[in-house]
C-alpha cells in the first residue's frame, strides 16, 4: 500500500477507536498502532493529523508591510491557521532570478486552502481601495514618500475594519500547538517581518488620523463569504470587487 492509503486506513481505526464500545474502540486502536508500526508512520506525521499548505502570493516582498502582514495572520487566525513567508526563486525577463515570497498558510485540511483564497480576494479589494485613494485624496500630495505614508495609514485602517471579526475569534489551542510543531520542524520558514514606513512619522495629527478613518470606512465594504459543502467540500468565497 502506497503511504496515502496506509494513512486514510490509520485515519479510519482512530476514528473507530473513540466507539463507545469498548472492544471495538481496542481493536480498533490495536490496529492503528499495528499500521503505524508497519509501515514506520509517527504520530505526529503531518498527513496522519491532517496538517497540509497553501501559498499565495502577496507583494512578494521579503519584508511586507504592516498591513499585509496584519491581513494575513488575522486571516490565519480566523481559520486556526499558521501564516509564515516562504521564499522561492522566480526567472524574470527584465531581472532574471529573482527572490518571490509568498504567503503559506499550514492548517488543518481544508482550511489552508480557504485561508490562501481570502487572502488573494482580500488583498486584491485592498489594493484597490488603496488606489481609489491615492486618486482621489492624495492627488496633491506632490512628495511621493508622504503619499506612500498616508495610503499606507489608510491600508492599515482597512484592514483593521475588514478584520475586525477576525480578532474576537478564540483559536483552538490544540490545534494551533500541533500546526505550529509541524512548522518548527520546517527550515528556512518566517513569520513575516513587517516592513513600517510610517515608523518615524507623527500619525497623530488630523491629517493622518482623518487617512486611518478613510481607511475604516472603506474597510467596511469588504466582502467575505465563507461557505461549506455538507462538511466535505468546501465553496469557493463569495466576494465582490
């Protein structure tokens, strides 16, 4: 048998072995354990607990920016998943090799999967709004730095509000424990350091306070619909541009 039946059929006898019957539950574990055994499976194999990846690309950037970051892991968390950065080279015509990073999310099967497409969808409204902005309220902002800084501010206020359920959701500790062991036994992973451009900046005055609103309201006609096929599959979420 081929390690993916070998594991459905481990899968099958613990599943068995929680029956109320208490010699079933015991064959049943006997027979996982004799599997395991055989076919030198541990416990904490990523396919027997269920643990699987899904990337997606963001910027690309080594270093994102804050609200990048701030998006993925809120998403990350809404889905009891694990986001880090992973980097891998990319032939471009005008650069050559190129360095790409892209955000993995590490979960439970299926939600890697959902978590890697709201992002996609989530990012692409953001830079969107980030652009409709930059149109129409920064139009006169001649220094490119400070218009960088104060689109920026209305990105972070964005996703602040698009996110805001996300940060009341309490994770399933167990879960989370098991997904973040599978990732420290990973090598060359990060969690994301964010890149802040407004680090050194006054964000107090009324100007880019009244950016960060800008931000909030916007962020509040984001669009997220997460939907589930009779507990199997997984539909695609529902989103408006």
């Amino acid at each position: 048998m081929n390690k993916k039946t070998v594991i459905e059929k481990i899968k099958k006898c613990l599943a068995l072995s929680k029956s109320a019957n208490q010699h079933e539950a015991a064959a049943a574990l006997r027979q996982a354990m004799t599997f395991m055994e055989k076919y030198n499976i541990d416990a904490d194999d990523p396919e027997l607990l269920g643990i699987t990846e899904a990337a997606i690309l963001g910027s690309g950037s080594r270093k994102p920016t804050v609200f990048e970051a701030v998006l993925a892991n809120s998403i990350a968390r809404l889905l009891n998943c694990k986001a880090i950065l992973n980097g891998t080279y990319k032939v471009t015509p005008s650069l050559g090799l190129k360095k790409q990073y892209s955000w993995v999310f590490i979960g439970f099967d299926p939600a890697p999967e959902i978590a890697s497409y709201a992002f996609d969808v989530l990012y692409k409204q953001l830079k969107k709004a980030r652009s409709i902005f930059i149109n129409e309220n920064l139009k006169r902002v001649k220094i490119k730095a400070n218009k960088v800084k104060r689109a920026d501010l209305f990105c972070e206020g964005w996703v602040i509000e698009a996110t805001k359920l996300v940060s009341e959701l309490n994770p399933d500790k167990e879960k989370t424990t098991q997904i973040q062991h599978y990732i420290d036994q990973q090598k060359n992973v990060s969690n994301g350091e964010a890149t802040d451009r407004n680090k050194k900046t006054n964000v107090n005055t009324d100007r880019y306070q009244d950016d960060l609103s800008a931000g909030l309201q916007a962020g509040r006609n984001a669009k997220l619909n997460n939907a589930v096929n009779g507990g199997e599959q997984h539909k695609r979420l529902g989103t408006t541009a």
